[in-house]
C-alpha cells in the first residue's frame, strides 16, 4: 500500500511488538476501514515497542480504530492507539 491520501485520516500506534510487520498491523487494523497506508517505524534494540502509522480512506475508520483498540494487549504489550497530527504523518510517510 503506497498512498498516502488524506493526511487528515491517519492514526497512530504505539508500544507495538518489536518484530510486528506491516502486514500484521494492516491485518490488524483493517477491520475498521479500508487501509489506504501504513508504515512502521525503524525502532532501535532499547526501545520497549515499536510505533506504527496508519492512513485510512475516512475519518470514521480512525475513529473506530482509536476507540476499539487503544489499551488493546498483544504479545503483552499494550497498545496505544490515537489520532495522528497531520505533521506527523506527513513526515513519517515522506521522510522516514
């Protein structure tokens, strides 16, 4: 999934599971809406969890991202799941 699309639809998620793949958090995360992006950060060896981004086609898909699956437990890590700023996800998707 390379487009970006609408900065305004991004989430993000973090305290993911060192080893989590992109394809695992698109799995994850697409019951709530069509998946337009998502993209995992590079995380080094001391960090407890990695932090992934996730661009969806409408706001509501976030939405009920956010409210079913912040506090969500996998691998024994919790997750924390919120809205992305548009700065953010602009750098994550461009810069990273």
């Amino acid at each position: 999934m390379d487009d970006f699309g609408s900065h305004v639809n991004c989430i993000v998620i973090k305290n993911l599971p060192k080893d989590y793949t992109e394809s695992q958090l698109e799995k994850l995360f697409s019951k709530f809406g069509r998946i337009v992006s998502s993209r995992i950060l590079s995380i080094n060896s001391n960090s407890e969890g990695g932090c992934g981004f996730i661009n969806y086609t409408e706001p509501e898909s976030c939405t009920n991202a956010v409210e079913n699956m912040n506090n969500y437990v996998i691998d024994q890590l919790t997750l924390y799941v919120n809205h992305s700023s548009v700065n953010i996800c602009i750098y994550v998707y461009y810069f990273e």
